[in-house]
C-alpha cells in the first residue's frame, strides 16, 4: 500500500518512539532535585520499563500486544475508529480508507480460525495486521525495529491495554507502594 510505504518513509517523532503501548504521555518537569516521584509517577515508569525492555517478563524484549504471535490474541476491539482514521489521513495528507488500518469480523475470523479471540465479533474491529509469520503477524503500524509509526495518534486500546503481566506489575505496586 502507498500509504503505508509513505508512513514508513515519513520523519518525524513517532518514528522515534517504541512500540509498546504503555508510555507516559507526560514528562513532568515538576520534580525538583530530591523530590521523591508520586505513586502514578512510578507505576508508570514501571509500566514503560516493562513494556520496553522486559515485556511479558521476557528481558530485551519489547511491544508484544503490537503483534499476534503464537498467543490467542487479537488487538482489537478499536473504540475511536473514525478518530484515528481521521488523524491518520491528516498526518499523511491523504485518504485513509477503514478497511485500510481495521479488520471487520467477516474478514478476520478466517484469518485466524485456530484463535477464539477471532472467532468472536465483540473484539472487531482490529487492527489489520501483516500476514507475516515471522514477525509474528504484527500490527501493520509497527515499524521493523519496533517502534509505533503512529504513536502520537494510536488507538485508545493501544494506550490502555494491560496484559496479564502488566496488570501483575501495577497491581503488586498498587498494593506496596
Ligand atoms: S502490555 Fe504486556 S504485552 Fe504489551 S508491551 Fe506491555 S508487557 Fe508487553
Ligand atoms: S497502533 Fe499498532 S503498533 Fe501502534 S501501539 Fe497500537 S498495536 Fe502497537
């Protein structure tokens, strides 16, 4: 797709960024020097460390919900379809077509029949995914090194999934901290 290739191609910040989903959006200038961070501030430095270096307790590696792997997964259900849609075309100054980032039911049960989760038409729409086993089926979005090449405007889910281990993470440090 020319869009894609374009998007690939395009400088700019969110190529900088990883391809995980959770990152703290802000970056708090309040601290001064000696100050201890707050209790968000530390779940979330946890979360982005664990997403970026240690996802799903596995050292080095980083952005796994990017992908389907060999896990029942499916990176869906996309609550801000037509928001994402159009910030998609505005930052590539071209028409992005729904069923050119998203994955109805119709199409994505058959592409996964061994997989419940795309059996199941609650969790559509999806994101579309590349049919590249060896990566893993990733999320189209995801650059070669891994990085999300639509950080700054990636769907809601992308910024508020938490895999099991995640939730183990935050909620040990919910409850110690
Ligand atoms: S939410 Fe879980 S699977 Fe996704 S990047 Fe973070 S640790 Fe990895
Ligand atoms: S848009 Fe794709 S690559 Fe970016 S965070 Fe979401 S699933 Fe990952």
């Amino acid at each position: 797709m020319k869009w894609l290739d374009t998007l690939r191609q395009k400088p700019g910040d969110d190529n900088q960024e990883r391809g995980f989903i959770r990152i703290p959006e802000d970056k708090d200038d309040s601290l001064k020097a000696g100050e201890s961070p707050t209790k968000q501030e530390v779940i979330d430095s946890a979360c982005y460390y664990t997403c970026t270096r240690m996802c799903y307790g596995v050292k080095d590696q980083a952005g796994g919900c990017c992908m389907i792997g060999d896990r029942d997964f499916i990176i869906g259900p996309i609550s801000d379809t037509a928001r994402f849609i159009e910030d998609l075309s505005k930052k590539l100054g071209e028409k992005i077509k729904f069923e050119d980032v998203f994955i109805e039911y119709d199409e994505g049960h058959k592409m996964f029949p061994d997989k419940s989760c795309w059996q199941n038409p609650k969790n559509f729409p999806a994101m579309r995914v590349l049919p590249d086993e060896s990566r893993g089926f990733p999320c189209q979005m995801l650059s070669l090194d891994s990085k999300c090449m639509v950080h700054s405007i990636k769907p809601e889910v992308c910024n508020t999934y938490l895999c099991d281990y995640l939730k183990g993470v935050v909620g040990y440090l919910e409850d110690k901290l």
